[in-house]
C-alpha cells in the first residue's frame, strides 16, 4: 500500500461499513476520543459469521479463538450458535464464560503440554488433533475418558498462502492410518481427519486438494475397520486488507463442490475461521502524538506500533489500510509506533497529506492476529477496546 484512504471516499468500500463509518465520523469531527483505541462491531462479528455459514452451508463453524480472544466477540459468537476451536486453557476459560457445554469444542493444538491436556481433559474437552506418535501416546494418561481424536494431515500444494501453517504440523497422508490404529489401541476413538491450508489463503484450490487427499484417507481407513465422523476443513478464509479478493460465497464455491463430490454426507463437516470472522469487526484508532521531517520523509510517530496492535505486521505478515480524514498535498511519509525502538515503523514510503499532532489516523481490519500478539513494550499501555455496537 503507497497512499492512504480518504474517508470521504470509504462510502463505495465495505471497510468501515455499519455503525463503525458513523463513529469514526463523529470522532474525525470532535477529537474527543481517547486513544489509542480498539472499535469493536459485534454486528460486524454476527455479519461475517452469516456470511461463512451460507458460504459452506455443510460446515457448522468453530471459531478460533487465537484470532481474537475478546470476550464480546466470543459471545457473540455463541449467541449465533457458534462453536469453538481453541487451543489453550485460557481459551476455555473465555469459551466458558459464554455457557457453552466444551463437549463439542475442538482442542486443534497438535501439541499439548501434560498441564494443558489435563485442563482441557477436565473442563470437559472431548475432541482433541495429533499429528504424531508421541503426542498419541499421551493418551494413555486418560484411560477413564474416551476421547475422541482428529488427525492433522498435510499436503503439497503449489501455491502458498500468506501465514504458512503446514510447515510446522501435520503428518504426510501415510502417516495417518498408523496413527489411527495407535489411536484405537490406546483405547480412545479415531475420529476423523484436519487440515489448515495457510492463513489468509487465497487459493480455494488448495481446500480442494486437501478435501479430495481426505477422501482417499477415509477410503482406506474405512477398509481397516476405522470409520471416519468427522472432517475439519480449518481456517484460512481470507480478508480483502489491500489486494481485492472474490467474495466469500464466490472463494468457496470449489469448496462446496468439493465436499459435496468427495465426502458423504454422513461424516460432519467443521471449519475453524479466525481471521474472515475476526479481522472486520474491529478497527484501530490512533493519534499523532509526535512529528519530524527526516532525510525529506514525514515521520509521524503514533500512540500504537508494531509492538502492540500492529504486531499483525511482523508475526501475520499483514499490511493494514490506512484512512485519514485530511485532504491536500500528499507527502512521503513514515507511520512509526510510539516505543524508543527503531525495528517499531509500521509504514515508510506511504504518501499522506501533512498531519499535525493530535490528528487522528484509523486502521480498519485490525481485529484478527493483532492485539492477541501485541505487547506492552516499553511499559506503554495498550489500547482499550470500546463496543460500538
Ligand atoms: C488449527 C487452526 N485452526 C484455525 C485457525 C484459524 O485460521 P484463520 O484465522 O486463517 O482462519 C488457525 C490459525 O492459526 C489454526 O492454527
């Protein structure tokens, strides 16, 4: 991204859409808010969740809660009917709170420490992922609790997404009938199959090489006495941060086909979006709290930066739009965060009209991978988060 958005021009975009467009107008009018600051939409939440349930009408929707742990868009979820995909104990803890019965939740953590496996085990976690021999031996510990276990494969595919997930996790297809008959021999059922193609995917063709290597799995599997109930087709659901993407309904489309040609209808079908949920529904608002013309760049320096919500930046590898509400002569600018550290420059080479201190900026889409991976560097506070809706 080179230039900034007029808000003026956002009327045509759906990045400040609903209740959020009218907020940030009334505070581009009267600078009276206190910032930074975290807009959060649940309207927002309730629309993209909507959108990702009509897009693959088979799969019921697990949110990950990684994406966004706040507790509005947690409930809100839950409210519409929503299940979960959490990975750590304080992600139950925040599931819980919503009234949530955790039998159905899914663990999707491939690795788990004996603490965290014990708490999930105890709060009633029942469907759990492995992707190895030794994280099935584990299992053992449980021998009062019949737990049902998924097996993350992974695949080849020519095309990456943004955020790599199979690099880390996921054993090869030949793996999986081994570990499913260790599964079974340690007493506990082999429940069916995942994935996770990338985060911010934007090939819907590599779902449907995944969705068809899983139907060869489940054949064979099945040919051993080892039924499959369950296929977790993960996240990965991309937003449109800068570059336009096909609406949601249209990038799942070869998905919906695929599932349809290969998976029979018997076996559940479970997605786990994060970043298509949580992304929208929640929008930055910083001020310029210092300025300086360096080497013939603007350099403004915020009151939030890559150490805290901009963090996407680094660890998401996102770039977030920008919009301000000033027009004239556009500038070659630097947007750095507010920390004594020189790694903290969220923008350089960005072309914005001239700002003053104390004018305010807005980043729309900061909900997802942002402030959950975000510090307080420096001992400097981190945005509060305010429901507008
Ligand atoms: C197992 C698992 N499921 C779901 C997600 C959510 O992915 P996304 O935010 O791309 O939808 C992640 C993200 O890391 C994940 O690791």
């Amino acid at each position: 991204m080179t230039h900034s958005i007029d808000f003026s021009s956002l009327g045509t975009t759906t990045l400040l859409r609903g209740g959020k467009g009218d907020y940030v107008r009334d505070l581009f009018l009267d600078r009276k808010v206190t910032t930074p600051v975290l807009l959060i939409s649940r309207s927002e939440v309730r629309q993209n969740y909507d959108a990702i349930r009509a897009a693959i009408p088979r799969a019921a929707v697990h949110y990950a809660v990684k994406s966004n742990n706040h507790q509005a868009i947690v409930s809100e979820i839950r409210t519409q009917g929503g299940n979960f995909d959490i990975c750590s104990a304080a992600e139950i803890d925040t599931i819980l709170r919503t009234g949530i019965s955790t039998s159905e939740v899914i663990h999707s953590h491939p690795i788990k420490s004996q603490h965290e496996f014990d708490y999930a085990v105890e709060k009633g976690v029942r469907i759990f992922v492995v992707d190895n021999p030794e994280e099935v031996k584990k299992l053992a510990r449980y021998s009062d609790t019949r737990l049902k276990i998924l097996i993350r494969f992974r695949i080849n595919t020519n095309t990456r997404a943004v955020v790599n997930l199979q690099y880390k996790f996921g054993c090869t297809t030949d793996e999986v009938l081994p570990l499913a008959r260790q599964i079974k021999e340690a007493g506990h059922d082999y429940y069916g199959l995942c994935f996770h193609i990338g985060s911010q995917c934007i090939y819907p063709e590599n779902y449907v090489i995944a969705i068809a290597a899983a139907r060869g799995l489940i054949t064979t599997l099945n040919n051993h006495g080892l039924p499959t109930s369950m296929l977790d087709i993960g996240g990965g659901f991309p937003v449109e941060y800068v570059e336009p993407y096909p609406p949601i309904d249209e990038f799942c489309a070869p998905i919906r086909d695929a599932l349809d040609a290969h998976i029979a209808p018997d076996i559940k079908v479970v997605c786990e979006p994060g970043r298509y949920i949580s992304a929208s529904p929640v929008t930055l608002v910083c001020s310029v709290v210092g300025k300086a013309l360096r080497d013939g760049k603007m350099w403004y320096y915020l009151n939030d930066g890559l150490y805290s919500t901009f963090s996407g930046i680094v660890f998401d590898h996102c770039q977030y739009p920008v919009v301000t509400n000033l027009r004239g002569k556009e500038k070659l600018s630097v947007l750095s965060g507010p920390t004594c550290d020189s790694f903290d420059v969220m923008y350089d080479g960005l072309m914005i009209p001239e700002h003053n201190i104390g004018d305010i900026m807005v980043f729309p889409l900061t909900g997802a991978y942002c402030a959950v991976s975000g510090s307080d560097f420096n001992s400097l506070k981190r945005p509060d988060y305010v429901i507008i809706d």
